[in-house]
C-alpha cells in the first residue's frame, strides 16, 4: 500500500485520502481478482468475449465449456490479462448471469453432461447419414474433442461406421416388412439352433439405401432398431434375451456336424461369428472335437483308428523321464496304423483327447508344434516344466540364451517368454542346491 500511494502521489495532484481498507476495496473492485491478483481486464476485452459467446449461442448451441472456449481463443485471452481458465469462469459468470453455470460448462441448460452431449451432436447433424470426427469438432466448436468422442463411443444410439465416423440409430430408416422378416428369421434359427449370426440376416434393400454405411454398422443399425427388446448380441452372435451362448459353444456345435474341414474353413467360421480374425476360438474348438490330422486339416473322429494301448507304448519309448517336447519326436516308425499318416500335428491330437498315460500342454494354441507331451502321473504345471528343462540342460542362465533354448527345444512357439525371469531365477536355485 506505501508503494501504491508513493506511485499515486507521482501521477495525482493530490494526496490520496482513502485509507488502507477503502483503498484495496477500490483496487479489487476495479478488475478480476485471481490468486491473490487484480487483473484489470478492459471494457473492449470483456466485449469481444461476450460478443463471441452470444454469436456462437445464436447458431442454436445450448451451451459452451470453459476449458474449449480458452483453448480456442488462448492466445489474445491471455495478452488481454485473462490468464487462466478459472478467470475466464468468473468473467462470464459476471457476463451472462442469467445462463446456467455448471462444474464444466454454462448455457441455457443444466442438464447432464451426457444428455448436453447427445442433444449437441444430434442437434448439428442436419440430414447428413454419416459424420466424421472432423465434421463434429468444426460444428461443435467449443465442445472438447475427447467429450465428443466419448459420447459417440459410449451412447449406444451412436454407430461406429470405420474411418472415424459415426451414424446414428435415427439416420437409419427401416421398413415394417424389413422389420418383419428380419425378426422371423432371427426367431427360426434361434429356435433351431440357439442362436443366429447376425451376417445371415436378411438385410435386404437396406444395404443398397445405405451403401456409404460399412457392414458392422448396418448390422448394429439392424440389431438396434429391430432385435434389442427380445435378443441379446455379442459380437456377432444373437440369441434370446437370457440364453447363454458364446463363440466357442458355437464352434464346438459346428465341429460336430463336420467330416473334413480346413483350417481356412474353421477361421473363416470363427470370423463370421466375432467379426475378428484371432483364430484362437477355432483352433480350440477344433482341438476339441475334431483330429487335426495335418497343418491345414481336421477330420471326424470316425476317420481315424487309435490303437490307445499300442500307440501310449509307442510315446514311451520316446518319453524316458515325465515329460517331452513334441518337437522330439522326429520318427514314427514304432507307431501303429491309424487310418492317418502320423506327424507331430495328429500326435498332438491323440494325446489331447485320447492318450490314457499322457496329456499335453502349450503354453498357448499354437500351429508351430510347440509344446509338451507329459505323463499323466507328472503333476508339474507348465512353468514347472520349462523350470526343470532349464536347470537339467547345460544352457547358460541368461536370458537371451534360456529364451533361444526353450524356442528352439520346442517348448515355446516364439523366442520370446514373459516368465523367462522367473525361470532363471528358480533354475538358478535347483543347480545351486544340487551343487
């Protein structure tokens, strides 16, 4: 306050004859307080930000949020003294006092974020069927980007169609007799089957109206608009609200009703039902119940003869201690006739389903042949085993070469281990006890 009136006294005539109290009352009542600040915030500044608020609100917008307005306008906002977000609050608050304030934005709504969200996306649509994420960010000005994106992504309503663009169940027009003969098929198959693909639907006409829409998005349009009050969908997959079906039943289902199939055959499958290209889905429910009888084949059981007792007195020939990788078995001559030609993909089927005196495990399902065959009496997990191999071999303990020796020994499909850690280190202690 000395400096204050040492400065006046220089600038004024007269003395200054306010005291210490009416003075500072006079200071923070002549600009915007902020973090124990006055700012003096000019009459034209105050102007341009009311002047663009209301142009902005005059093209139907209900509302604005704070920290996008800042964003937009940060560079002259900040030269003009409005240094931050929270001073920008106040100014409006003080501009607009008759709008509805809330934690994020104001306007002339105080509703929800989500609903503020999907009322400002369906408001800036027009007759557009598709938008994309550019097309949103420029029509809704001072929204964020992420506010909008998340609202398309987690509101149902809104319908991803690839390339970062969206529609919207409303957009989507589908006739009653569309309606009709899409329900009656969904009913059919469910009845017969349990479930339907979605894929297998009769789409009709609607692809043809809306061939700019990508297929996921028509069949989330259809499901929507059509099946959500009787059915269920995951991924691909409908079936009755309450019944329990998912990709893998399905598979297993589907195995059973084949003789011969490829492996294309069974991914393609799979891909029909999920809509992704993993492939794990099939090659269990193949292991399951087929006989991959090859790389690229499964046949029916009925097509393959095992001689149990023979062919486990055959596996012990090779497996001397509890356990060993498939990749070891490189001769099949001690092996008796099966209806097949032996090889290391029909020897990992026999002894997942068949095998009395052996299983087999993988550390993941795999067409690289990786993985172990250990007798029934072993109780060692998986990890156990790679312990063990580790400790009993004459590999060093590092991490690159433990990793090379259980690839290339064939108990891991790639040259990589997420456990190759814990391996070392417990192998490490098993040689250092047995000195």
């Amino acid at each position: 306050m000395v400096r204050f009136r040492s400065f006046a006294a220089e600038d004024l005539p007269d003395t200054l004859s306010l005291s210490d109290k009416e003075l500072k009352s006079y200071i923070m009542a002549s600009g915007t307080w902020h973090e124990g600040k006055v700012y003096a915030i000019s009459a034209d500044t105050k102007k341009r930000i009311k002047e663009l608020v209301e142009e902005y609100f005059l093209s139907g917008a209900q509302v604005i949020f704070y920290s996008e307005f800042y964003s937009k306008n940060e560079n002259w906002l900040f030269e003009a003294s409005v240094i931050s977000e929270d001073m920008l609050v106040g100014i409006l608050r003080r501009l607009f006092s008759k709008l509805s304030f809330t934690q994020v934005y104001f306007g002339y709504t105080d509703a929800s974020v989500a609903a503020v969200l999907e009322s400002e996306i369906l408001r800036i649509w027009g007759d557009d069927i598709l938008l994309s994420n550019n097309q949103f960010t420029e029509r809704l000005r001072y929204i964020p980007p992420d506010r909008i994106k998340q609202a398309l992504t987690q509101n149902r309503d809104f319908i991803w169609s690839g390339e970062k663009s969206f529609t919207h169940v409303d957009r989507i027009e589908i006739t009653d007799e569309e309606r009709q003969a899409i329900r009656e098929v969904t009913k059919r198959e469910c009845d017969a089957h349990g479930y339907v693909s979605i894929v297998e639907l009769p789409f009709g006409e609607i692809k043809q109206r809306y061939n700019e829409l990508s297929d996921t998005a028509i069949q989330k349009a259809v499901y929507r608009i059509c099946l959500t009050d009787e059915f269920d969908k995951k991924s691909k997959i409908v079936t009755r609200k309450g019944d329990v079906y998912d990709a893998f039943t399905i598979m297993k289902e589907y195995c059973r009703t084949i003789d011969k199939c490829s492996m294309d055959e069974l991914l393609n499958f799979e891909r029909e039902l999920t809509g992704e290209d993993n492939g794990s889905i099939s090659k269990k429910a193949g292991n399951a119940i087929l006989v991959r009888v090859d790389n690229d084949t499964y046949v029916a059981e009925k097509y393959v003869n095992f001689d149990t007792y023979e062919i486990d007195k055959a596996i012990g020939l090779f497996v001397q201690g509890n356990y060993l990788p498939l990749k070891s078995f490189t001769t099949f001559g001690a092996f008796p006739d099966c209806g097949q030609t032996w090889n290391l993909f029909l020897l990992e089927s026999y002894v997942r389903r068949f095998s009395l005196r052996f299983r087999f495990d993988t550390p993941a399902i795999n067409s690289r042949n990786a993985g172990v065959i250990i007798r029934k009496s072993c109780s060692m997990d998986y990890t156990e085993i790679m312990i063990d191999a580790v400790a009993n071999s004459n590999v060093a303990l590092e991490r690159s070469a433990v990793a090379k020796f259980l690839h290339d020994s064939g108990y891991i499909g790639r040259s990589t281990t997420s456990r190759v850690s814990e391996i070392i280190n417990k192998a490490t202690a098993i040689r250092e006890m047995r000195g």
